[in-house]
C-alpha cells in the first residue's frame, strides 16, 4: 500500500503571516503530484499538477515544489487571507496500472486563517 | 461554466435502503472517477471509467456498490442495502485522455441513519 502523508494536520495562522505544509511520499514511481484546496461545501480545486524533480510552480501568493528524490512536497502560502482558509489535499498518481488508475490523497491540512 | 455537477448534494436514507447518486462529467472528458471521503481521512479511489468501460475497481467497492456509465457520458453509482459504515461524502472526478488533472464535482454527502 502506497501512503501519502501530509503534516500537520491543522494549522492556524494569523492574516498576514507566510505558513507551508508538506506531503511526503514513499516512492518515486508516480506520474503526477497534484495539489488541491477544498473550501467547505465547494468542489475540490486544483492547484497545481507537478511531475518532475525539481519543479516549482506559482499562482499567486500561492507555489509548489517537488523533490522525487526525498519523496516530498511543500506548500507554500504568502501573506494568507482569510479566503485561504481551506482544506489542502496532496494526491499522487502512482504508476500502477498504465497511467490512468485513480488519484492516493493523504488525509490533508486544514488550514485555519485568523483575522 | 459546465463543471463535473453531481446530484443529490445530500442524501439522508436509513439502513437497508438502496440510493442512487448521479455524476455529470465534463462533457469533453472521457475519463470518470468515483472516490469516497470519510470523516478525518482524505478522499478514496473507487472506480473508473473510460467512456463506457469501467476498467478498474478498488477493493473498497463491495459486491453492494454498483456503478454505470452507460453511453459514455454521465454516471450512477449505487450503493443496495445501505449500512451506517456507508455514510461519506462521494466525489465524482473527470478527465481527458492523456490528462493528468481531475476535475471535481461537488461531492454527494450520504448520512446512513
């Protein structure tokens, strides 16, 4: 069984404050590494699909990196609002059936922005 | 904006009785998942279709849960015999082939009283 893990589980973070998370992983046999945000009530949204060593990807105050190597992925959130307060989910998609198997999450973080 | 919509949005049904839940994909992707989420976990793969052909399920899937995709355009997913253990919210995912991205619906929530 292939665990993805993310850390921590909660979060509370003042408006105005930086905070990141991470999703750690056991192997580097996957095709993709996706983040998502989830908002109470709302459709998971994705943020960024990462599948390389090394990519860093940006949309906003908001960006990713990946390291295949170490089996990691970090979050990364400028300035938080509060309409980032959210659930993140980190998913992979492992390379166990030609590609198109469905997504692993880990059990997200909870993100809480305190005004 | 046509996104992945699923209906219900909630579902309260008592144990024993079956439930239906419909997904309407993107209408350009071929591609369709089903997940479950429970509370304090993430969301779980249960099965997939390319067009038509449901091509995998997980284990999670007992011989209760049924899912259909029959002209290769929306989804049913039913569950027979409902038990307390059922109660989750169930995610509908769409994409294109050769598409990593996985678009999501709203989710149905099915409480199991």
């Amino acid at each position: 069984i292939l665990n993805v893990e993310q850390s921590p589980q909660s979060l509370h973070v003042q408006e105005g404050d930086s905070t990141n998370f991470t999703c750690s992983f056991p192997s580097s046999n996957f095709y993709a590494l996706h983040w998502y945000r989830w908002e109470t009530a709302k459709s998971p949204e994705a943020l960024f699909v990462m599948t390389l060593n090394g990519d860093e990807k940006k949309k906003g105050r908001i960006s990713a990196t990946l390291n295949t190597k170490e089996g990691y992925s970090y979050l990364y959130i400028k300035g938080s609002q509060p309409e980032d307060s959210a659930t993140y989910l980190c998913a992979l998609l492992f390379m166990s059936g030609g590609g198109a198997d469905g997504l692993t999450f880990g059990k997200g973080t909870h993100l809480i922005i305190q005004p | 904006d046509t996104g992945v919509s699923q209906d219900p949005r909630h579902k309260i049904t008592k144990r024993g009785q079956n439930v239906t839940f419909r997904c309407d994909p993107i209408s350009e992707h071929n591609r369709l998942y089903w997940y479950r989420q429970t509370l304090g976990q993430g969301p779980e793969f249960l099965t997939y279709f390319q067009n038509e052909a449901q091509l995998e399920k997980s284990r999670l899937l007992s011989d209760r849960f049924s899912a259909e995709r029959p002209k290769g355009s929306f989804s049913t997913l039913e569950i027979q015999r409902t038990e307390q253990g059922d109660s989750a919210m169930y995610l509908c995912a769409s994409s294109s082939h050769g598409g990593f991205e996985q678009f999501f619906g709203p989710g149905t929530r099915l409480t199991v009283l």
